[in-house]
C-alpha cells in the first residue's frame, strides 16, 4: 500500500468514526490507530493503556477460557461485573474493549486474520514463536495487511541465548546488573517497588517502538516487527554507569555509585519519625543545607562517602528533627530536600492532586468512581482521556466486533456454537477464577 494511500485510509477511517459499541472513537492524538491487544498481565497491558489513554481504538483479544489473568487478581470492585471487578485490571485495562477468540481453532485463527486486515498495530508477549506455530505470527499477519506494526514484548527478546526461558521483571534487573547495583554496600541486593523492568524496558520501550514504527508505515506503507526484551529496556536504564565501566574498565560496587548512595550529599535520611531525601548535588543546594543547620564546615565535605565523620555526622543531624521540621526547614532553604511519603500520603498531596494524578473511572455497576492513576504526559492541545470507556467484561464487544467486521448474525452464530469465538462468560463459568491459582 503506498503511504498516501494508507494516510487516506486513516484519514477516511477516522472521519467515518460512530459512537458505537463496535468502536471505541476518540479525538486524541492517536484517535484512529487501531490496537490488536493479545498481551496479558503488566507490560503489554500499560502499553495499551498508555496507546488509549490518549486515543487509539485498543481491542483486547483474550482467550475462550479465563482471557487476561490479571481479571481475576483481588482486591475487586463492588458491585462490578465479575470478569471486570479487579481493581488491578481495571487500572490496566480502562478505554479498551474486549472480544474472545481460540486461536487453537482454524477459525478463530481467520477471525484474527480478519481483525488485522484492518488494525494498524498487534501486540503480544506471548514466548517467541507462539504465534507462529499457531500459524497466525507476523508473517501470516503480513500477507493481509502488508503495513502492520506487530510488537512482541518479552523477557529477552526474540533472537539471543534466552529467547525461550521464561522470567519476571526481578529476574531482568539481575541479570543486566540493576538490581546487583542497588543496596547498601555489603548489604543484599535491594528490589525496587515500582516494576523497572515491566514498565520502563518493556511497556514504555514497546509504546516508542510502535509509535516510531507506525510513523515509518505512514510513509513507506510497509509495517514492521518491533522487537522489544525487557531485559534490553532495563539495561539502557544504566547508560552513564555503562559508559563510564567502558571508560575505565572499573566494575561498580553496591552502594558506592554516586547516585545510588555513594555520595554524602545525595542520600536518604532517617529523621526523628521517619524518614527524608536529599538531593544536594550542586554546591549551591549542598552549602544552602550546610549553612541552614548552622554547619559551614561540612560545607567542603559535599562528597564524602557513607561511613565518613562527615556522613555521621549528617546523620546526626538530621535524626534530630522531625519530618515536619525538615519540610519547614526546606521551604525556607532551597536544597533539594523532601520527605520520604507512604503511599497514602503521595496519593492525597498537593501536587499529586494538582497534576490530575489521580482520576475517577465511570465503571459500570460500582457506587462511586474507581480511583486510578492518571495519564502522566500532559498534552496542551489534545490530553488524554482517562474515562472514555470503562474496563470491558470478558468477552463483552465479541458479537459487535464481529458485526462491524463484516459477519451477519448466521456466521456469527456458528462461531460462537463452534467455541471459535465466545462472548461475554456466565458467571457460573468464572466463579472459581482466582489470581495465580
């Protein structure tokens, strides 16, 4: 397909858009990108999210069994449907819509086919190869629509040693050195809270690769696979610590890396009742926090290391004050100090609050709005929507879908009778459905 003919195709695509329950319409800035998302659980799964938050029709294509694990993972919703209650699901899976297809059956495999003649994006994590010997990999996927972007996510990529072991993200950070390199010296390797390797090497890695190749497809028509390892992602994290390891050819230590706990200056501290940041790596902010408590001979021992006189006695310090003392103390010294907050507190401060961090989803069934994480790039002309469509049921726009692809109701009928498809699961079929049973 030439690119001003598939420009045109968008274009007319999007023009042509209706609120209906066969599409999911959108004037955001990927409005009209349509999404085939056959991933599960956490990485694939923020990547949609992020792809629809700001427009693009995201279709879930789950299993004719229990679709997407993370359905069934307490804590749940009250009063929503139960194939949507799960509070976890729902933060992943708002602003998609959800059809059934088995992929073990020749025809769901032509239903699929089907969909991606007229989808701009796949994406998948299932291991290398699945796919493909189920005979729907991209090469199948190329023969129907020679412009579409098909992005796999994985542990360790598509090609490699490793390309078949499974893993989690843990597992990604020790083996590229991330997690070796967080902790305190001689201490135990320290795993972090947020998933670094999930989010940061796999779904945002995934949404840039599929971006940057949706981009190419409009002006070459073809499409491409974008080839994403969460264990790649989570390395290119290192990049200055790798560029000086090939500098000087010294392997770091635990602890000893200047932004990793090296540095008296740029630390955490224990305080009267908790616990505070600092950040005072330039020698403005460091000689502003030297000079506010009173002591201007620290003020050339900036970067002495942990287990110093100098760190003991920063220690001191700040372990005789509260946390409210030192957030008094940082609102009248500017020395890139801040308080270490539980989550509670993050969620309900001011600039959470103030940067639309947290959002009320309309889902269906529940008394109240479902509090969410919001969308964290802020667009001026054309923002996000977080609550443009509630979290789908399993299986809820099968038919529909289906329809609007041009099946009439006797084929549809027969696909559904055959297990080929399937639609919204009785609630007998899903009462037993537990997380990691």
């Amino acid at each position: 397909m030439r690119p001003d003919v598939r420009l045109a195709s968008l274009a007319l695509r999007h023009q042509d858009a209706r609120p209906d329950a066969s599409r999911s319409t959108s004037s955001g800035p990927l409005g009209g990108v349509r999404v085939l998302d056959l991933s599960r659980l956490l990485p694939g799964g923020f990547c949609s999210l992020l792809l629809a938050d700001y427009g693009a029709d995201v279709l879930k294509v789950e299993d004719t069994g229990l679709g997407d694990y993370i359905r069934w993972a307490p804590p749940y919703v009250e009063g929503v449907e139960q194939s949507a209650r799960s509070a976890l699901f729902l933060a992943l899976n708002r602003n998609k819509r959800s059809i059934r297809i088995d992929l073990k059956q020749a025809e769901g495999r032509e239903v699929l086919l089907a969909l991606v003649g007229e989808h701009d994006v796949v994406l998948e994590s299932f291991r290398p190869g699945v796919l493909d010997r189920l005979g729907v990999g991209y090469e199948a996927m190329r023969a129907v629509n020679p412009a579409i972007v098909y992005c796999a996510i994985t542990g360790y990529g598509q090609d490699g040693p490793l390309r078949d072991r499974a893993g989690h993200d843990m597992n990604y950070l020790g083996l590229v050195g991330l997690l070796g390199l967080t902790g305190e010296p001689g201490g135990p390797p320290v795993q972090p809270a947020g998933q670094i390797a999930d989010l940061g090497g796999g779904a945002l890695m995934a949404a840039f690769g599929i971006l940057a190749a949706l981009r190419d497809a409009e002006r070459t028509g073809e499409g491409q696979i974008v080839d994403v390892s969460m264990a790649d992602g989570a390395l290119s994290w290192l990049a200055m610590v790798a560029a000086r390891f090939f500098a000087d050819g010294e392997v770091p230590a635990r602890g000893g890396l200047e932004l990793a706990g090296g540095l008296a200056c740029y630390r955490p501290y224990a305080c009267a009742d908790g616990w505070v940041t600092l950040g005072a790596l330039e020698p403005k902010f460091w000689a502003a926090w030297c000079r506010g408590v009173g002591r201007e001979d620290l003020v050339e021992q900036q970067f002495a290391a942990p287990g110093s006189a100098a760190h003991a006695a920063v220690e001191a310090i700040f372990a005789a004050r509260t946390r409210a003392e030192w957030e008094a103390f940082a609102a009248e010294h500017e020395c890139c100090l801040e308080p270490v907050l539980d989550l509670g507190e993050a969620l309900s401060s001011p600039l959470v609050q103030a940067r639309e961090m947290v959002v009320g989803l309309d889902q269906p069934g529940a008394v109240a709005p479902v509090r969410q994480l919001g969308a964290p790039v802020k667009l001026s002309r054309t923002p996000a929507d977080c609550n443009r469509l509630p979290g789908p049921g399993l299986g809820e726009h099968t038919e529909d879908v289906l329809r609007a692809a041009g099946y009439d109701d006797a084929r549809i009928a027969r696909l559904l009778a055959s297990g080929a498809v399937a639609g919204p699961a009785p609630a007998s079929d899903i009462a037993d459905a537990s997380f990691l049973a």
